[in-house]
C-alpha cells in the first residue's frame, strides 16, 4: 500500500498517511483541519543486479577490436603534445 505525503495550506505540518490507489485523497489537515496538498514524494526505486541497461550497455567502452582497428587506422608519424610531427619509425630525425 503506497504512502502518501501531505502538506496542511493553513498550519504548514507534513503528515504522511497509507492509501490505496483507488482511495480518494485527504482533504483536511489531521491536526488543524485546514486544507492540504498532496506532495510528490522522492521514490527509493533502485535498479539493482543484471538485466537494466544501466548495468548492462550503459557507459560500456568499445570492445578491443574497435579499438585495435582504430589504431591501425592511424597515420605512421604522430603528433605530440606541442604540436610537432614526431618521424616514423625506421626516418630519419
């Protein structure tokens, strides 16, 4: 059964109570019977274990191939951190 928070327009107390679904919501403050608000609560929802996409693909990197095909991709000199051609192997400097 679902718990539901309330908020009092007239005195400002929260007060939670337990509700079915179906139920209809409070209308009146418990301690001062002025109007209330039903709020919207955090949830404490948590995907755990296998089978969601945050613990499954989420955030995954490429798998080794890709990564070795990107690597052979690449030209034979290289560019370092200043911005210089560094020569290939086998060239002379």
């Amino acid at each position: 059964m679902p718990i539901y928070e309330y908020r009092c327009d007239k005195c400002g107390k929260e007060f939670e109570v337990f509700q079915g679904i179906t139920e209809a919501p409070v209308k009146t403050c418990r301690f001062c019977q002025g109007p209330v608000k039903r709020l919207i609560s955090v949830t404490t929802f948590h995907l755990k274990g296998t089978g969601w996409y945050v613990t499954d693909y989420g955030g995954k990197k490429a798998p080794a191939a890709e990564s070795a095909r990107e690597e052979k991709a690449s030209p034979e000199g290289t560019v370092t951190d200043k911005g210089e051609s560094s020569p290939a192997a086998g060239e002379p400097e």
